[in-house]
C-alpha cells in the first residue's frame, strides 16, 4: 500500500574522532576514524516517524568521559538538531512518532522537545540500560540524561509504548524494528520502506566496513551478536550504519 512507503532523509546531528580500534576489533592501533551522528527523518502523507534526537545541548559530561578516553581530538561536536527540523519544515509539534537506537544521550539529548509525538521506546534497553543498575551503565547520565529521564517518566509518561523486537515488530505500517545487541542492550535495527526498497539504519555496526569485512566494532558488548546482525541485514535490505559519514545527507 502506498502510505507504507516513507521517504527517507538522513541528517547529521554531530561529529567527533575517535581510535580505530574502538570502530573496528582489534585493528586500526595506530588509526582515528571520523563518526558522524545521525537522526533519521521518515515521512509520507500518512504519518512521520524520527529515529533519535540529536545530542544534548550540553556535552560537558560527555566530552569530560571522551577527553579521559581518548584526549581532545574524541570531543563530540554538536549540530543544533531542533533548529534543523525546522528549516526542513517539520516543526516540533508535527513530529508524530520517535525511536532511538541506542538508548544514550547522543540520541536521546532533545527528546523533551516534541510536545505531541509518541515515544516508542524497547522495552529490554530500557530495563537494562537505564533501569537496572549494572557494571555497564554506571555513568547513567550518558545513556539518558538526568532532564530527558525526568521527561520521560512524568510529562512524556503516557505517550510512551514500549514494545519487544525479538523479531521484527511493526511499530507504524512500514517501519518495523529488530533488537540486534551487539553495541549496547538498547542497540535496534529500523526497517523502512522506501520506494528503493527496504534500508535499515542500525548502531550495530559504526561503518559499511565492519559488515563488509565482517569485523565488530571495538566496543561491542557482545562480538557474536554483532556477527548474528551482519549476517541479518545484509540479505534483507540496504544497510545505513549509524555513525558512517557516508550516509550523511542521503535520501530514500
């Protein structure tokens, strides 16, 4: 049918360098490797649908944690990702529905700014980024900041539908979603569909390169899942990894 089709924008919302090895296992040492980050725009005549916000406005206790990982060059750098939308006409209150992958503050960072739309948030991430305490999300404040979770849990609370993807799960007709791990617990493969067929925009894989070559990237939390997703996507669409500067700008 006709409104399952999107058009599809994929916009940039930031930057940063970071070492080789952290974009794939075990090689690069000597490497840094350039990562846009993306939110992607997916709108018909039906319906809209976001995949994450943008960073937050303020990166202090984000660039502290990458300047004591990796010094000055890991910095992120930030695009104003509100004042974006709007100059490609789509003001906050027409935004319908949003999703993130992952669950961090680089994609959640201005999602207390869409008054109307529907959060569609996995349920899994959310239970084991941000509400159970673990060895892996200590620094919580870089998975969802302290505003953003307030917003969530109070005035946000009833447009929120979580929902499971331990298989393909419809969230509006023609964008469905898969949890694929790998990079974190909250960690999706977005399905859409395009009039150039299916493209899927997942964090599990930073570049084309660690699908083509079969590498992971370097902090994946589980290689094997990593692996298993590769090997998905490749025969089911045209694969957008989240931080590739290559996909910036393209449009579906």
């Amino acid at each position: 049918m006709a409104e399952n089709i999107f058009r599809v924008k994929i916009i940039k919302t930031g930057e940063s360098w970071v070492p080789g090895p952290e974009v794939y296992r075990m090689t690069g040492w000597n490497s840094w490797e350039l990562l846009h980050f993306h939110m992607v725009l997916a709108y018909n005549g039906d319906t809209n649908f976001l995949i994450n916000t943008g960073l937050p406005e303020d990166l202090t206790e984000r660039n502290n944690a990458m300047v004591q990982f990796a010094g000055e060059r890991a910095k992120f750098i930030s695009l104003d990702s509100i004042d974006i939308l709007k100059k490609m006409g789509f003001p906050l209150g027409s935004i319908e529905n949003i999703s993130f992958t992952p669950l961090q503050d680089y994609t959640t960072g201005r999602a207390d700014m869409f008054p109307q739309a529907t959060y569609h948030i996995l349920k899994k991430g959310w239970i084991d980024d941000i509400v159970v305490p673990g060895e892996h999300n200590k620094e919580r404040n870089l998975f969802v900041p302290e505003r953003i979770l307030r917003y969530f849990e109070f005035a946000a609370r009833s447009r929120i539908k979580y929902f499971d993807a331990e298989l393909i799960t419809e969230l509006v007709p023609g964008i469905g979603a898969l949890w694929v791990g790998c990079h974190h617990r909250a960690s999706l493969a977005f399905v859409i569909n395009t009039s150039a067929g299916k493209v899927i925009f997942t964090d599990a894989a930073f570049k084309v390169g660690n699908i083509t070559n079969k590498i992971p990237m370097g902090i994946a939390e589980n290689i094997f899942e990593c692996y298993r997703a590769y090997r998905f996507m490749e025969h089911y669409g045209r694969i957008l990894p989240a931080y590739d500067p290559e996909i910036t700008g393209m449009e579906f």
